[in-house]
C-alpha cells in the first residue's frame, strides 16, 4: 500500500463548524460576548478545553463555565434536530477511496464519543480504519499528537499519508507530524503561513481525493 489519508471531522466531513458558530453568536449577543466571531476562528481546529479556556481568558467577568455548557446544549439539540449535516461530495470522496484500497483515518478534536455517534448517525463508520477523538491523546491541534496516533492505524510510511483540513491548527499539526497536509478552507481561507505549511489547497474534498490519487 503506498497511500493513506487521514480526514479532519469538523468543517471537512460535517459543517458543524458553521452551526457552532450560530450558537455562539446567538450565546454572545445574549451575553454581550464582544468579538465573538474572532475567538470562535482562532480556536478551530483546536480541543473543547482549549476554547473553553480561551473563552475564560478572553470573558473573565462572564460565568463562561455555565455559559459554555449552554452552547454545548444548544449545539447537540440543533444537532439532533437537524442530524450533523454534512460537506458536498463527503461520500463520493470516500467511495472513490475506497474503491481504489486507500485506507482511511479519521483524527477530530471532538471527543472520541461524539465523533463516533455523529459518524454512526450519518453511516459513514465503515469508511475509517480508525476513528481518534482529541480525548484520546495528550496534546490538541497544533500538537501532532492525534495524526501520530491515526498514523500508526495506517499501513503506510509517514511520507505516503496525507491529510485533509480545514483549520489553520489543523494543518499546523499535520505538517509538525511530518504527513501531507491539503487544505480544504471552510470558514477561514488559508493565510500565507498555512500555504507554506500546506502541500496543496482545494476548494473541496472531492478534489482534493483526486488529487491524491494523481500522485498515488
């Protein structure tokens, strides 16, 4: 086998990016949460804590604990409501993986529980030969910890294992993991750190499948 891939979750296989980002935008006018937009963008890719974290330092006169935990409900209510909606062309990708025998990987902040059940919901399970949720390693995005750990599923060299993104930790963390790193923007469009550290950027998933396998 001479290729892999290992898939981001959040803004690359569901557009949950943008639905958390209504939640918290509804949470700041609510709250009177100034700039919400530019701390929400800064923390993509990153874990739960991390956010959470920032959130503090950045509202320290807001009981962000409670405040965060009524997002967190807000976002798993509109979730089952509407189900975890997902990109174009996220099937067509991975059948067309599949049906050339690159096995897949799937690394997300998320918790590893969460991702499984939104991944369960929308049948797309089978496709991964491995599922790690940002619970499941010591460091979050930018680190490299979670592709190092979705690597060691795949049976391929490092150099042979690609990574699609969206976030700007994203492509940090797969790029100090020492893989293949393509961007496929979502709510934030590469700066020119992230072409640097970006093998390639691609306005969409499917493109970004054929692109691997041109070089496969």
């Amino acid at each position: 086998m001479k290729t892999a891939v290992i898939f981001d979750m959040d803004g690359v296989i569901f557009d949950t990016e943008r639905l958390y980002l209504d939640v918290w935008r509804d949470l700041a006018v609510k709250y009177g949460l100034e700039d919400i937009d530019g701390v929400y963008i800064g923390s993509i890719g990153g874990t739960d804590a991390m956010y959470l974290k920032e959130l503090k330092k950045r509202y320290p006169e807001r009981p962000m604990d409670d405040i965060y935990e009524e997002g967190r409900v807000e976002f798993a209510r509109r979730t089952r409501e509407y189900g975890p909606p997902l990109k174009p062309f996220v099937r067509e990708t991975l059948d067309m993986l599949r049906e050339k025998g690159i096995p897949c990987a799937l690394a997300s902040s998320t918790v590893a529980s969460l991702v499984r059940e939104e991944l369960g919901k929308a049948g797309l399970t089978g496709y991964f030969a491995a599922v790690i949720g940002g619970d499941e390693v010591r460091e979050g995005k930018p680190a490299p910890d979670i592709f190092l750990k979705a690597r060691e599923a795949l049976p391929v060299d490092a150099g042979s294992v690609f990574v699609i993104e969206d976030s700007f930790n994203g492509i940090r963390a797969a790029h100090a993991a020492g893989l293949r790193p393509l961007m496929v923007p979502d709510i934030l469009g590469p700066d020119e750190e992230i072409r640097d550290l970006a093998e390639a950027v691609l306005p969409d998933i499917l493109k970004a499948a054929r692109y691997i396998l041109d070089r496969t």
